[in-house]
C-alpha cells in the first residue's frame, strides 16, 4: 500500500473544500467545549466516568471504524470477497459481547484507568510493566499507520503532498485531544461515525445501481470469480482451497477465538471507552450497542470493494494499475457527484482521525498512569499528571508522524496489523482470560505466559512461516495460526508455571477472578429493575443471533 494510483484524482472544487473546513472547525469547537469538563486527571483520560452508555457505544464502534477498516476490509472485499465478512460476525460480534457480558464487571468493578492496570493488580508490578511498554509502543505504531494511510489517500484525492497531510491531521487531533481529553475525543468520535456513515452509505446505494442492486453483483462475481467468491463458507473444508488460504478450523479458533477475543477484550482503545461510562451497567452495554451497528458495517465497507471489482475487472492486477487498496478512491472518482464528493472525502479523513484519536488517547493513558506514575514520578499531585497527559498526547502524536513515514516500508498495512495483533494482543487475552477464571494462576505464570506467547508468536511467524518452513497459502492464514500459537503457547506455560510458584492470597483477588466481588463496588440492576434495552443480556443476545441471521444470505 505504497500509494494510490495517480489516475484517481478527484474534480474536487469549493464546495467540497468548504465542507472540509466546515467538518475541522467544528471539530475544534467540540476540543474547546470539552475543556471546561477537564478539571483531574481523571476527567482527562476517563472522562470522569460520567459518560452516558449511547455516547460511548458509538465512540467504541467508531474508534475501530478508521483508515484501516474502511480502505483495508474494501480492499478485502475486492480480493477475497465474501469471506471478508468473517472480520465481522465471526471476528467481532462474538467478543463484544462477551466484553460487556462478562469482562466489563471486572474492568469497571477494579476500579482500574487501563488495561495493563488490571494486570497489576491480578498478577502483580512484571506483567503489569511488559504490558503498558508493549501497548504504548503498539499504539504509537498504530497511529502511525492511520496517518501514513490517511497521507497517501488525500495525496491521491486531492493533490497534497503526503507530509502536509501528516502534519495537518496529527496536528487536529492534537488539538482537541490536549484541550478536552478523552471526552473531546469520544464526543469527536461520536460525530465522526455519522459523517463516515453519511460518506460511505451513498457510495453503497449508488454502486449498487450500477451494478445492477445485490442480485446483479451476485450475478457478476460469480461468472467471474465462481460461486465461492459470493459465499462466506464455501471452500473453506479442512484440505480446501480458497483465496484467503484459511480453512474453517482456523477461521474460527484462529480469527474467531484468538484474534478476535485479544483485540476486542484487551485492547485499551476499545477498552478505553467502555471505562469512561457513568456506571457498571452503561460500561457493560458499550460494546453491546456498539455490536448493532458493527453487524451492518459490512454493507458500506466489504460491499463497495465487491462492486469495484465489477466496475473495475482488473483491479489489482498490473494490467489495470490499481492495487486493491484503491477500492473506495475508484468508487468516489467515477460515481459521486461535487458535494457528496466533499462529504465522502470529509467522511475518510474522519474516519482516519477516528482511528489515530483512539490510539492517542490510550497512550497517553497508559503511559501516564501505567508508566510515568507507577514507576517514574510516584505520589505526585493530580495536576502533575494532568499535565503530563497533555505533554504525553503531544509526544504520542508526534512519534505517530514519525512512524507514519515508517509504515511506508510495509507493502500491506493490513496484513501488517494483523500480524501485530497476533503478536501482542493474543497472548494478553491468554493471560487475562486465565487468571480471570482460575484463581490459583500465579503472578510468575501471568509474567512468563505473556512473554512466552509474544515469542511463540514470532517464532512461527519470522521462521516458520517466513522462512518456508512450514506451507501456509497467505498472510492472514498465517496470521490465524500464529494467533493460535501463541494462545496455546501461553496457557501451556501457564499451566506448567503455576504448580511451582506462590499464588496470591484468596482475598486480594476479589473482583478481579470471576465469582468473587469488589467490596464497595454495586451490583448491576437486576432484570426486573430495567428496561429491556437496558439489561446487558437481552443486548447481548440480541446482537448474537442477528449477527448470526447476516451469515444466511452470505452462506447459500
């Protein structure tokens, strides 16, 4: 993903540009409107825990919603078709719920500001450190890369060089992340999701009616592609063939279980948001609400990369000069009229600020509170950390512009990412899933469990895989073991370890294994007490068996 191809510069003209400057000021007058909410710490990198579940529900599923998914899932669409939607209702739904269902209570019961915090009090000061240095330095490259792909799109649309558009977005998100904090980032990206949705939702509906509505497309991919390209299952049996290079098993364990639950449970620009709601039950029905419009993603994102590929049979090939990753930029440039152009070209760029936002705010978070304050500058007064979180932001953000130059080394940002999950975020969902449910597990066991996962990890990815050692067809099936791998890997060592190493006493893992509680900390209302939209269970099954209903038409 070096570049887009020169060929889709967009006719964009003052009525596009005016919509732009429109959508930046009001994103600095919501950074300026949150700063007067910004009295603590607490109130900058949690929002003071005050936030009503709606607002964070949609800033959780819009802090995924960035760069990466929307150029990388439609670039996706275009190259393995139908099986994309996996990312979606086999590797998303299922963790989200099982986020608000049952990891929430200990997050948000602990009382802990971060991830890697919940690992300092569960396994003790080892893993809790390995954790916060691997989580900063993973979301300064990850900030990076929503940069770097935000860069080489507005090069392509709009003729900026890719270093004003580097300095020109990080400096935004500078802005109103340093005046209002996380509450000026979720309220931000609360706005940002309707403006990608009224973006993206055009260009669905009118590419479908070039292409002839769903029945055309279906129609088109198959005398092109085969039958197996429109079904989310077909191909994938154990010894099968199909462009993903994955087979059932490994969708499942691999994207499904490991992949899926370590990025969604674990990582704390997710997390983040779930932790600033006003109560237990709003933190646990975040990622539920968020869940709803995750399931219809899909449509405006894995669909519009089918309907280039109709429009653009080559795509992706030499033949045409267009790399798979040009999806969306071809759709805006052939189908969408000055104005609609502007707002799609608005809805990118938010979706890019979305995505860097998020990985901010969390560094500055875990840094601050995991690093400087735990480790570095002990018992100091809260405006000493609130100001440090806003020298951190400025410093994350800035290491983001260097690593967004970085990231131009990597061919495809998406592979690469998902490599990085793998790495990282799988063997600290092993981990937490261990020590949450067996209270004997250890801190030593947590401590080796962690590093032993990452290093399995890497091991079947560098040499096995890599270096031809073992045949595996693609990247992301590579990925999908190695995620399994380090799962594996983890709980091994974990297991092995704790036989021969101390637990903690029973009493000072309340709240944090599961069927203890919290002293001080109130229950969730019970079903009776609430509404039905309001109890987290009805949510989360509700969520389930729709997610499972959008298979049946990808599956025939």
């Amino acid at each position: 993903m070096h570049c887009l191809a020169a060929g889709l510069r967009l006719p964009t003209n003052a009525l596009d540009y005016t919509i732009l400057v429109l959508y930046f000021a009001v994103v600095l007058g919501v950074g300026f409107a949150a700063r007067a909410s910004v009295k603590t710490s607490l109130d900058f990198f949690l929002s003071g825990r005050s936030l009503p579940a709606w607002v964070t529900g949609l800033a959780f599923v819009a802090a995924n919603l960035g760069a990466l998914e929307i150029l990388g899932m439609a670039a996706n669409g275009a190259q393995y078709g139908a099986y994309t939607v996996h990312w979606y209702w086999v590797g998303a739904i299922p963790a989200m719920v099982f986020l608000g269902l049952v990891m929430m209570p200990f997050y948000y019961g602990s009382k802990v500001r971060s991830v890697p915090e919940f690992l300092l009090h569960r396994y003790g000061p080892s893993s809790h450190l390995l954790s916060s240095v691997i989580f900063s330095i993973a979301s300064v490259l990850i900030a990076g890369v929503n940069l770097y792909a935000m860069a080489i799109v507005v090069e392509a649309l709009l003729g900026w060089p890719q270093w004003v558009a580097i300095v020109v977005a990080g400096l935004f998100v500078l802005a109103y992340i340093t005046l209002g904090g996380l509450s000026s980032a979720i309220y931000n990206e609360v706005l940002q999701f309707f403006v990608i949705l009224a973006a993206l939702v055009p260009l669905t509906v009118v590419g479908l009616r070039r292409v002839g509505g769903f029945g055309g497309l279906k129609d088109s991919l198959v005398a092109s592609h085969g039958e197996n390209f429109v079904s989310a299952w077909g191909g994938t049996g154990i010894g099968s063939q199909n462009p993903l290079g994955a087979n059932w098993l490994t969708i499942v364990l691999g994207l499904g279980f490991c992949l899926s639950f370590g990025y969604w449970t674990t990582n704390f620009a997710e997390v983040q948001r779930a932790l600033s709601a006003r109560n237990l039950s709003a933190a646990q029905r975040t990622p539920l609400i968020a869940a709803f419009p995750k399931i219809f993603i899909p449509l405006i994102v894995v669909v519009p990369g089918l309907i280039a590929l109709v429009i653009e049979p080559d795509i992706g090939s030499v033949k045409s000069g267009l790399q798979y990753n040009d999806a969306i930029p071809l759709l805006m440039s052939k189908l969408l009229p000055n104005g609609v152009l502007g707002l799609a070209v608005t809805g990118l760029l938010a979706a890019f600020m979305a995505g860097m936002a998020a990985n901010v705010s969390s560094f500055n978070t875990v840094f601050t509170n995991d690093i400087w304050r735990a480790y570095l500058r002990r018992d100091r007064s809260d405006e000493h950390y609130l100001l440090t979180g806003r020298v951190v932001t400025a410093v994350g953000v800035l290491a983001g512009m260097g690593t967004a130059f970085i990231a131009s080394s990597f061919s495809n940002i998406m592979n690469y990412l998902q490599t990085l999950f793998s790495f990282f975020n799988v063997p600290l969902f092993c981990v937490f899933i261990i020590g949450m449910f067996w209270k004997r597990a250890t801190a030593p066991a947590g401590f080796w469990g962690l590093l032993c996962g990452t290093v399995a990890a890497l091991i079947n990815y560098f040499w096995l895989y890599r270096a031809d050692v073992i045949a595996i067809p693609s990247d992301q099936g590579a990925n999908f073991v190695s995620a399994i791998v380090a799962f594996v890997t983890g709980g091994v060592v974990m297991v092995a370890v704790t036989p021969f190493t101390r637990p903690k006493p029973v009493e000072s893992l309340a709240g944090l294994v599961y069927g203890t509680t919290a002293p001080g900390v109130a229950e969730p209302p019970a079903p009776g007490d609430e509404a039905w939209y309001r109890r987290p269970a009805v949510l989360g099954w509700s969520a389930l068996i729709l997610a499972a209903l959008c298979y049946i038409p990808f599956s025939v």
